[in-house]
C-alpha cells in the first residue's frame, strides 16, 4: 500500500521522535513533545561539506545533528567535532550575538533545523527543551584559540628595477653567498644604518 503525501511526512516526524528519543539529552521529553519538536523542525540530509553555521553571521536557527559529525572551526581551527544527539547553535538564545565558530558537516549528516521564532515557541511549551539548550549552552563555552606563532620567514614584495636585482644576484653569488642571505644582510644593515 502506497503511502500519500501526508501520511509520509507523518511517518517522518514519528522517525524523528524516535530517533531523538535515543539520545540522552532527550530522555527527559516526553513522546508528545518530542513530536511537537520534530514537527517545528525542517529535516535536512547533507553530504557536502556545506556549512550550518557561519563564524561572525547572525543566529537565525539551531540544530540537532541526528547523524554523522560535524567539525567545529574557529577561523581554521578545528576546535571540536560533534556526534548525532548533539544541540548545535544555542546562540540563537542571544538575541543579537554573532555565532562564534562555524559548523560544517564531516561527510554524511542529517540535522533538523529549528527557525529562531519556533524554537522561541517551542521553549514556553517544552521546559525540557530549555533545560536542554540552556545545558547545551553551558558546554559550548567560546574558546580563545592562541594566535598562531608569528613565521620566521617572510617574502618580500617589492618592485625594484631588474637591472639592480640582477646586479644584486650576480655579486651575492660571486661572493658565495645566497642571494636571501645576501638580502636578509643587506635589509639588517640598511636598518642599522637608518635608526638611531
């Protein structure tokens, strides 16, 4: 027997419910809220690495990863890699706050996507779901990733006439010197010479 089109959906978000149900953080709901949750939320199934979440973007949304990971960047840092039953974006609690870090599928995941306006319904209807967000939101403290070691060695960019570049090159080498050891020298003197 063929299934019509709200028949599958219904089927759908009793899947969903099912599926939350496994996880931990939603023991504590009860089966009618958890279809309440599923029925608010877009089911979306991803296989590139296409972000969720964009650092610095406002939050418009939260999701619950129902399976596969996703790796958590500041800048491009990985800073985490999250597992289905994980709440990601609880920064959509604080209004007008960017999101911290971005969040990008690590192959095959599917999340449901919970709008801001819905999840704000959904918090007075569902006191579990607040606890939940609001335990999420104590785990996801922003992480100060250390600025990366200044490098030791830099390209110089600089246009200079070729003649005195050749010319440079040909005295480096004729002094057996190579030609970044000869410039590195020639910058160092210049700079001795120049401040006081």
């Amino acid at each position: 027997m063929k299934l019509d089109a709200a028949q599958e959906e219904d089927a759908r978000y009793r899947e969903d419910a099912r599926r939350l149900r496994e996880f931990t953080r939603f023991e504590k709901f009860s089966d009618a809220e958890l279809e309440r949750l599923v029925r608010a939320a877009h089911h979306t199934s991803q296989s590139v690495p296409w972000p969720l979440i964009r650092e610095q973007t406002p939050s418009d949304a939260c999701f619950i990863l129902l399976s596969g990971e996703v790796g958590v960047y500041v800048g491009q840092d990985r800073i985490a890699v999250l597992g289905p039953g994980e709440v990601i974006g609880e920064s959509v609690l604080r209004r007008g706050q960017l999101r911290s870090a971005t969040v990008t599928p690590i192959g095959q995941a599917e999340v449901l996507r919970i709008e801001r306006d819905d999840l704000a319904r959904l918090l007075d209807e569902i006191p579990a779901l607040r606890e939940t967000m609001e335990a999420t939101a104590a785990q996801h403290v922003p992480v100060d990733v250390a600025p990366k070691p200044k490098p030791q060695r830099s390209k110089v960019s600089a246009a200079v006439p070729i003649d005195l570049v050749e010319r440079f090159a040909q005295a480096a080498d004729t002094a057996g010197v190579d030609v970044a050891d000869a410039l590195e020298d020639a910058l160092t003197r210049w700079i001795e010479r120049n401040t006081s």
